[in-house]
C-alpha cells in the first residue's frame, strides 16, 4: 500500500470533528486495509503509532532533532526552520511546506509505501547505546527525503506523537466492529471491547476481526506484556459497597502506593509494569528478586500495590515520596535504600498457562495465597476479611484510617476480573479529599528567584464525550525546592519543557501528559477556565508518573463538586 492512501485518510479525519464521521471513514480503510497484502500491525499507525498498545515506549527524538532532520532534508538551514516553526507552531506543516518547496511541483509523486514507513519507524526501537541518535536520525531523514509534502507533514507529527487527526482507541474499536460485522455492530463492540481489553493490541484485534468471531475466543491475556487493570467505582457509604458487590464481600485496606502488575513469563523473565503500561523493572530491582524468591510459579500475572517505608522507622509513607523511585532510571542502588519497598499483592490473572479472568475473585484469592510466601516488609498478602456486616466493615474501614491507610477496598467475591474497566466488580470507599489527577497543558516561566523554571501549571480535566482537555485553573503551589521532599520544580520544568508546543509571553503550552494530583478548597463557576469551572486554591499534592490522560478527572466530576 502506498504511504500516501495512509496520509490521505489522515488528511480525511482531520478535517472532521465528527466521531460517526471518523467511524465511517476509518472504517471503509480497514476494509481497504484487511484486502491488501499487508501487514496487521499497520493498523497502529491508525492512531500514529507503530507499536502496540501495551507498548508504552516513544520514539524518543526531541523537536531539536526533528528541526535538524527537517533542514537536511529539504537544504533550509535549521534557523529558518525553527523561525518558521515559532510562527507555524507545528514541526509537520512546517515540513510539509519545505518540502513541497523542494519538490518545486507540487505533482511530486513519491515511491514510499506504508511497509516502508512503518520497517523505518519501528528499526527506531531497535536503536540503543552509543551512536543510536545518528541511526534514529538516518532512518527519518531517509524517508522524510523521499517524502512529498503531505507526506512530510504526517511523518513528522508521527515521529512527534503528535498526529492531530483525533482518532481515539474507542473509535478504532467502533471502525473495527462497523467494518467486519455490520448486522451485529452493537453485541460484536461489545465483544471487541473486551478481547481489547485483555490483549491490548489492535493487531491481534484486527487480525481476528477478519478471520471471523470466533476467533475472538482465542484472544488471551499473557504474562510478559502491559495490561490494563480492573479499577473500583467510588462509594461513600457501606451500604453501597454491599449492594454493589453483594454479601459477604471482601474487604481489604487501600495502600497508597502505586498499581503494579508483576508478570513472569515461561522463560522466567520478570517484569513490572504500571497502571499506564510503563514498564518500570528496571527501576526496581529490589521488587524483581523478591518475586523470584517469594512467588511461586512458573508463569504468573499478579496484581498489586506496591508501597514505599521510612528505612528507620519502618512506617509508610505517602505515593508522593516514592514517585521518585518510578522516574528514576540511575543510581537505583541508592534510592533503594532510602527508600524500600513492599509489595501488597492482591489478585491473580494468570497462573502457569492458565488465564484467571474468568475465575471468581475468592477462587483467585484462594489461589493467591497458595503462590505468595509473605517476608516481614518485602512481600504480603493484602489484609483482608469477609463478612456481610456492615458493623464490622465499619469497624474495618475506621482502623484502617486509624493506622494510616487510605481507606478500604470491597470486593464482590463471585466476580471475574475485567481488565481495563471501572465496572463494579470492585469499590473504594475513603474520606472526601477534595483531590483530583489533572492534566498540565499549559505552565507560566517563573520570575525572581524562580526564573529559569516554569512554575505555574494551568490543569485540565477531561471532556468524556468529546476527549477534549479542559483547563480548571492556574496552580503554583506544593511543589518542593528540594528532591528529598518529592518533586521539585526544577524536574518539573525539565518534564515540561520538551513538551512545549507553543510560547506566549511567560505562558506556555505543552502537550497534556504530565498528570497531577491537585487538591483545592473549593471549585466555582467561572469564565476565565474553558470548562467553565475553577478550583480556588488549588495546591499539587503529588506528581502521578504512573497514570495517563485516561486516568484524570472528568468534566462531570468537576460540576459535582462546583458549589
Ligand atoms: P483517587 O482518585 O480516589 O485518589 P486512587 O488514586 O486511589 O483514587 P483509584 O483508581 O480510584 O485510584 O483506586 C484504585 C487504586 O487503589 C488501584 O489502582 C490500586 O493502585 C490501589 N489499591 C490500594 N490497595 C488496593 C487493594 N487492596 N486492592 C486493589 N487496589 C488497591
């Protein structure tokens, strides 16, 4: 297939803002697409991307080389790149245009095809150590010099993770069930959704889309790879727990640390992942030989929140302080030390060839128990106990606040586990915090004593329906001056800086990745925010490495809360 049908559609779904729309037209390409000889793994680059989704990895090549590559290619020296970019504001148009210029016709027909763009994006992965940068370069520059303009624009914004066409993940999966079982859309989005969920791969999706439905079935979760993880709905009140989750239920304390799936593949590599498909092994080491030692099997999925001690004292402490440990990807030793870990597991997915996703959580917990060998601050078991008392959940949910816990989770004892979904299989229950997990989409350069770092964050939420980001209000406090007391606003500007996107007097604006957790007194109605609410002062309680723009805060949360 030609790279340029590929940009073509692209161009297609920028110009609408209409999901059916964009359902319509992705859905006539993959039926396009299933025709050709291709390759499945092209869907990817449906949504810019050419690795899975339980892939987290980046290409990883800054705007500074993107500028570099695009003045080689098209002979324009990177001044009058990087000018054109500050007045245009995106590195794909800017290439578009210059090599349009090139071409000197615009009737340039390139020879690049989709197999060829996507082998060149993908080698960009295999690159690593000493010289990789000049390789990852060589590989854009080839095809960008071959490019006409269209094509150009799109490369560039790929290799960016910028696409700018608004394809959502939810969209591909609606395309997918539109274009292979129009008579049972409805039931088969359904079951897409679901396979989706357990494979995380558009791929295998796709692939068993056009062989028919019932090769669905042979869609599994498998260890070795990131994987969505079932996530609780929010009650206040025990009652509600019950009814949710029927009686008895199971109940367990809320650690505040962060979800890690440990998973152990038949060759026994092992490796962590986090709620946002991080792959996070490297950084914990420590974590690695404790499962090696105190779990049992010889492949494994295990979900768990993993917490972080005072050495000395031996007590918790709060997510923040341990965020470091997720960031940091040198000197590990160290931080170690000062900071351990202990890993509270709490469900089974998969054990030894066997998928645990349609098991009842008590048969897994069961199951659980059986695998784990608890070690004093290294590795337990959540606390847990079952009743159909709301007196003793009671009593459960007060001595966990008692000895500093979150707060408590419940859980249905006959459900399967749902991967990805907020269904309610499992609920928390905690004391109001007024706190949500925003999105930074903008910041403002700070001045005195803080100049050379931005140090105000405007925040946003998130529109559901629509998935558009949508600002709440300017926060500048609770960042720290030191790295011992968490995140900094110095690290804070070096996350934010190579997402800037656009610069405005002292304000920025960035792409919305970095995810916070902002706390306020109060929110209100107001005009200056494009949600049309502002959190009135609003102070970050800790920087979230290990969630995503999925994991926010929604514009209905918001309007709840506005008084
Ligand atoms: P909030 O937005 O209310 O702060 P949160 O940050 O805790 O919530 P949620 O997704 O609402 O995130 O809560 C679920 C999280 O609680 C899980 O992802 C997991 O990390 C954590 N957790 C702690 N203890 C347990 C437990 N015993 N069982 C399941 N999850 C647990």
């Amino acid at each position: 297939m030609k790279y340029s049908e590929l940009c073509e559609l692209y161009d297609k779904l920028g110009k609408t803002s209409k999901r059916l729309e964009k359902i319509d037209i992705l859905s006539d390409f993959l039926k396009k697409l299933a025709k050709s000889k291709g390759d499945n793994e092209w869907i990817y680059l449906l949504r810019g991307r050419v690795l899975p989704d339980y892939d987290s990895r980046e290409f990883g090549i800054s705007r500074q080389l993107i500028i570099k590559i695009i003045s080689k290619a098209s002979g324009v020296s990177s001044e009058i790149v990087t000018k054109d970019f500050n007045k245009v504001g995106d590195l794909g148009e800017v290439a578009e245009s210059l090599m349009a210029k090139r071409r000197q016709h615009t009737l340039y027909s390139s020879s690049l095809t989709v197999e060829k763009v996507f082998t060149n994006l993908r080698k960009i992965f295999e690159m690593e150590g000493k010289g990789s940068v000049d390789k990852k370069v060589s590989l854009v520059a080839e095809l960008l010099i071959n490019a006409n303009g269209l094509e150009a624009k799109y490369l560039i914004r790929i290799v960016l993770n910028d696409l700018r066409i608004g394809v959502a993940d939810s969209s591909l999966r609606e395309a997918i069930a539109e274009a292979f079982f129009p008579s049972e859309r409805k039931e088969m989005l359904a079951r897409i959704e679901e396979v989706y969920d357990l494979a995380n791969d558009f791929a295998l999706v796709f692939e068993a889309a056009i062989k028919g439905k019932k090769a669905f079935d042979n869609i599994e979760v498998l260890p070795g790879k990131a994987m969505n993880v079932m996530l609780p709905v929010k009650v206040t009140e025990i009652s509600e727990a019950f009814r949710i989750c029927g009686k008895p239920a199971a109940i367990e304390h809320k650690y505040d640390g962060f979800r890690v799936v440990i998973s152990k593949s038949k060759d026994g590599n092992i490796k962590l992942f986090t709620r946002r498909l991080e792959d996070v092994t490297n950084q914990f080491p420590d974590v690695v030989s404790v499962v090696e030692k105190n779990i049992k099997g010889e492949s494994f999925i295990v979900d768990s929140e993993v917490v972080g001690f005072d050495p000395k004292t031996k007590k918790y402490k709060p997510f923040e302080s341990i965020s470091q440990r997720i960031k940091r990807k040198y000197h590990i030793e160290k931080l170690i030390s000062e900071l351990p870990v202990e890993i509270n597991a709490f469900d089974v997915i998969y054990c030894n060839g066997k998928s645990y996703v349609n098991v009842s959580f008590a048969e897994r917990r069961k199951h659980l128990e059986k695998m784990i060998k608890e070690e004093k601050m290294k590795i337990r078991l959540s606390y847990q106990i079952i009743t159909d008392s709301e007196k003793k959940a009671l009593e459960f949910y007060n001595n966990a606040l008692k000895i500093g816990e979150e707060g408590i989770m419940i859980k249905s004892l006959d459900s399967v586990y749902k991967p990805g979904r907020r269904v309610g299989h499992i609920v928390k229950m905690k004391p109001e915090s007024r706190d949500f997990d925003l999105v930074i989409v903008g910041a403002m350069h700070g001045t005195g004593k803080r100049a050379g770092w931005l140090t105000s964050y405007i925040v946003s939420c998130k529109d559901k329906k629509t998935g558009k980001f949508l600002e709440v209000g300017m926060v500048s406090s609770g960042l720290k001056e030191k790295e011992s007391e968490g995140t900094t606003y110095e690290e804070m500007t070096k996350m934010l800086k190579p997402l800037i996107v656009s610069e405005k007097g002292r304000i920025v604006r960035v792409k919305p990745k970095i995810v916070v957790s902002v706390t306020y007194q109060n929110i209100q109605k107001s005009p200056t925010y494009s949600s049309g609410y502002a959190m009135r002062f609003p102070r970050i309680t800790a920087y979230r490495p290990d969630r995503n723009t999925n994991d926010i805060a929604n514009l209905n949360d918001i309007k709840k809360e506005a008084n």
